[in-house]
C-alpha cells in the first residue's frame, strides 16, 4: 500500500485540540508547473492549541468564510472547526513526511 492513499479524518490528527485561525489566502491552479489565474479555493492556516503544530487545509470555494483583515483585527482568537477534513500524507521533496489537508467546509466557534 502507498501512503498517499491513505484518508485520515482530521479530527484523529487534532485529536480533541482546539483549532484556532492564523490566516486566510487564495490558492491557485497550477498547469504544467505554472500558477494560472484560476482560483481553486481558499487555504486556512490554523494551529492547535495542544502542540501548537501548524496546518494548512484547503477548502474549494469561491469566497472565503472570512478575510484575513478580520482575522487581523479580531481582539479574540478564532476558533474553528472543519467538514469532511481529510488529511493525506505525503512525502515532501527533501524525504520529509507531511499531510494535504482538504475539507469540504469551516465553521467558526463562538
């Protein structure tokens, strides 16, 4: 079996920790190893609060569910919360491990 075809839900990987929002940023498609100008939807930076280990997770969507300019003026940390968040590893360029992150959908916690 490769590891790339593994599917581990999200919440295993946080296991129980809260999610809290960093950023926000568009991502794009690439064709033949170039950037285009076609928006594939938006790329959450978020840290939990138990190993304050950063992920990053891509959401398709046309809009984000808020922009980085709230997230930089909130006077209280964002928490949030993901759909269908499914995390692949994958084996970076220097023989390091990592996961892609996808979801269908983010909910902030209030």
């Amino acid at each position: 079996m490769h590891l790339s075809k593994l599917n581990i839900p999200f919440n295993i990987v946080v296991d129980g920790a809260n999610t809290i929002l960093l950023g926000v940023a568009p991502y794009y498609e690439y064709v033949d190893g170039k950037k285009t100008e076609n928006l594939l939807g938006y790329k959450y930076n978020i840290v939990e609060d138990k190993s304050f280990e950063k992920f990053s997770i891509k959401i398709a969507s046309k809009a984000p569910v808020i922009t980085q300019e709230q997230i930089d003026t909130s006077k209280e940390r964002i928490k949030v919360t993901f759909e269908n968040a499914i995390a692949k590893p994958y084996r970076t360029t220097y023989g390091d491990y990592d996961l892609s992150i996808t979801a269908t959908g983010i909910s902030i916690l209030k």
